[in-house]
C-alpha cells in the first residue's frame, strides 16, 4: 500500500511529497497535467518561503535564477521603503516565475524519491478505516472503461481552487464569489517601452489592476481589467479580448501579439470548512482561494505543506501523539483566515471609486509610520506567523529566524526536517528522542534564551532551560521517547 497520495503536482504538492520524503514516507504525486505547465501566474517568493527554501538546502537553487527586491509595494501596491531591521535573516522578496518554481521543486521531490506521475487525473475516492481508495481517469485504450484504482493510507488534495478531492469530500467552501475578473497574459508588444511606461504611469493613477512587465526574450507580462465576470471561467481569454480591453482601458492596444499563454482570474474568497476528514486533508489553494493581492497565494499553500509534511509523516511512520495531525488545521486555517482578511481589504484599496481612494491616501499616509510598515509588511510575508503551542516565552509558536553558530548557521542543520534542540547551556538531553531531534550544544550569542527546541518546520515548541520542562514538552511534538 502506498502511505501517502498527493493530488496535484503543483508548488503545494511538491513541497509536501518532499518533505513527507525526508521522513522516508512513500509518496505517489498526481498531476493531471501531461506536461508542466508554462504559465507563471505567481511571480516571487515571500521572506517566509526563502527562509524554508535555505532550511531545506534549496536556496542555492533558487537564488540565481531569480532577482531580489527589497522595496516595499507588496501591500495593494501602496510604495513604501522596505522595514528596516526585520527579524530574518532574509529581508527581500525574491522575484522568480512559477514554473522556475515549480521545476525546482519538481527536482527536489523527486531526487529524494517521490513517484510522480503525470498525465494521471483523479476523479473519485472513498475511504475507511484502514485507508483511501483513489480512481484516475481512463487513459489511451481504457477510455470508456474505468480507471485505475490505487489505495494509500492517506490522501492529500493540492489539487488548487476547483478541487476534485474536496468537492468529493463534500467540505464546504463558504466565501463570495468574483465580482471582478482580471486579463493576464504573457506575449510580444509592438509599442516602443517609452510609450508603454508613460501609459500605465498615466493609466494607474485610477487603475491598479492594469499594467505591463518587461520579461525574458522581448515578451511582457500584461495585466487589465475584464469586462465582466465570464460565466466558463475555466476557458482561457483571446488575444481579441485582450485587445479590446487594452484599448477600452488605456486607450491602445500596444500592438500586442504571439502570446505565450493567456488566463483570468477573478478576486473570489473562499475558505474551507474543514482541512481533514478522516484519512484525506486539503492543502494550498484546495483550502483557500483567495485574490493575488500582495503575491500570497503560491506562499501560502508552501506554507501549508511545510507545516503538514512533518506531522503526516509522524502518523505514518507511527511515533505521532495524539492531536499532532489535527494541529495541521488547527493552526493553518486561522493563517489562511488572515490572509482571506488581508486580501479583502487590499482589493477595497485598489478599488477606483472616490471613497476608497480616499482610504488608500490614509492608509498611504499611515505606512510612513515605521510601526505601520513593519506591521503590514510582516504580515504579507508570513514572519508573524505565531501558532498557539502553550504559554510561556515570547518565542513561542513563532518560527525562529536563521542565526549564526559557531559551526556554521542554524538554518544548514535543519535539512533533514528534524526536531532541533539549540542548547546554549549543555546541560540539556533529548535522550529517548535522538532519533526525531537532534541535540546543537553552541553558545549562540544571537540568542536570549537558554535554550529552544524547534519542530521540524522550524517554529519553537519550547524555550527555557529546565530539563523538567523539556521532559515534559517533548512528547507534546515528538511522541513517546524511546528505548
């Protein structure tokens, strides 16, 4: 038996077949697709991605295909200068394309040993005690017929917005629907750059859901406002849409041409009432939908999966304690609340009516405050994440930022995906649980505390530096002790 099917072979999939991987866990990855994809709707990396990226040893990878920014502009398009002093190793926003994204990821997961196959769409389920019981759709000479049955342990859907795992659960995905829809495409322009820059300077004192960017090879990524809201949201726009709606919003087409590929999206806000039912859970954009506004949505689903690797591969490896796979839900889904409330209140700002721009030259006004800036910035890249482990030390729940050792970074000895305690006292043991967290003795005089004991997700179960404490909050995150 398979321990873990992934639906759907996205940055939310990969992310979780590979950490599930670390843990030696067997994993089949479905992806519908036959080929990747070659759109790039997401365009960067927040703080909080970059630093799981360098904790799993992937930054390297990363870094030099993509382009740093550290300009503020990410919360509804408001520029402001970038916080001084965050709490990161990693103050900037790494510009790089989905699919670059998605290739990485795609070599990570399967060079530790994830099955990924492509071209295999799922299309129903059940389940029992024992496992889930998973059907894909007929291919080559078998259509008509029916479709191969696999059976797992557990089942996870990162099979995005419309997902098929969660419409065969029967979870609800209260929300609103899209009021508006947005054009969004990659293709050649004819227009001097001169001319497209003095244009969407103009046309964006009014309307911040158009514009262009320059890319690779002499293309640009394009941006405008449809005219309505499409009633098959599935079926891609045309170039004579797009044209048409450059033209109505800015008054020349560009000459644009030769499209790479062409989509909509529309600013619908959705989140689902529950993110397990028995033996199948619901990551990424199968939990949430929600706008683009300040470029989360890619992260957020990551995000999800670095939180959920861990503590699924404990239930199948059999050393969980009770609860731990309930604290994916528990802890996620209050994030991807946030995020829906954040967006919601971004996509007012952008709006052109009176009153809101109104708000939008307050709300302008109130980042120049340095508490405001840091406030909102922190919170579009997920540093301020802080789930709720217990009380105690200010540190808790909060992930901890890479801090220098004296043998190298904290961030390098997590690649593993293990517990870490970070001992600065070396009167401290993690015996009985050698094999889930490792045990640093280092001075670290980038500390405060005597000592934290990380999850594996790099967020801090435990500070202090009584042993009777630790013994105690071990088994919390890490099961029974051993031997």
């Amino acid at each position: 038996m398979i321990d873990v099917i992934v639906a759907g072979g996205g940055p939310t999939g990969l992310m979780l077949a590979a950490e599930l991987r670390l843990h030696g866990v067997h994993v089949v990855l479905l992806e519908k697709l036959a080929e990747p994809s070659v759109r790039s709707r997401a365009l960067g990396l927040h703080v909080r991605s970059i630093e799981m990226m360098d904790q799993r040893g992937l930054l390297d990878r990363f870094l030099p295909l993509g382009r740093t920014y550290e300009t503020g502009g990410f919360f509804a398009g408001i520029g402001t200068s970038w916080p001084t002093g965050l709490d990161t190793a990693h103050g900037y926003v790494l510009g790089i394309p989905q699919t670059t994204t998605e290739r990485l990821l795609t070599e990570h997961a399967t060079g530790l040993g994830a099955d990924l196959r492509r071209g295999s769409e799922l299309v129903g389920l059940s389940q029992d005690e024992d496992g889930v019981t998973v059907e894909l759709a007929p291919t080559g000479t078998a259509a008509g017929g029916g479709g191969t049955l696999l059976r797992a342990r557990y089942l996870v859907g990162c099979d995005g917005g419309r997902s098929t795992v969660r419409q065969l659960l029967g979870v609800g995905f209260p929300g609103e629907p899209a009021r508006v829809e947005t054009l969004l495409g990659e293709m050649e322009v004819a227009a001097p750059p001169e001319e497209l820059a003095a244009v969407v300077a103009e046309v964006r004192t009014t309307e911040w859901r158009f514009g262009t960017m320059p890319l690779e090879g002499g293309t640009y990524r394009v941006i405008v406002p449809a005219a309505g809201v499409a009633e098959d949201r599935t079926a891609p726009p045309t170039m004579e849409e797009f044209r048409q709606r450059l033209r109505a919003v800015a008054g020349t087409d560009f000459g644009v041409h030769s499209p790479r590929w062409l989509s909509r999206f529309g600013d619908a806000t959705r989140l689902a009432e529950r993110y397990r039912v028995g033996r199948v859970l619901l990551a990424g954009d199968a939990a949430h939908v929600h706008p683009p506004t300040g470029g989360q949505g890619l992260n957020l689903g990551m995000q999800d999966a670095f939180n959920l690797g861990w503590k699924l591969a404990a239930e199948v490896n059999g050393w969980a304690p009770e609860g731990l796979l309930d604290s994916y839900a528990a802890e996620r889904r209050p994030v991807a609340a946030d995020v829906l409330d954040n967006t919601r209140a971004q996509t007012e700002l952008l709006s052109a009516e009176p009153g809101a721009r109104a708000v939008r030259r307050l709300m302008a006004e109130l980042m120049e405050f340095e508490e405001v800036n840091r406030y909102l910035i922190e919170k579009i890249t997920a540093i301020s994440v802080r789930y709720d482990v217990g009380e105690g030390h200010a540190l808790l729940g909060r992930r901890l930022r890479d801090v220098k050792l004296e043998r190298g970074r904290l961030y390098e000895l997590m690649r593993r995906g293990r517990g870490l305690l970070l001992d600065r006292t070396g009167r401290l043991s993690v015996a009985g649980w050698e094999d889930r967290v490792d045990h640093v003795v280092d001075p670290c005089g980038e500390l405060d505390v005597p000592a934290v004991l990380l999850r594996p997700d790099g967020h801090v179960a435990w500070a202090g530096e009584d042993q009777r404490e630790l013994l105690d909050r071990l088994p919390t995150w890490f099961g029974a002790a051993t031997g």
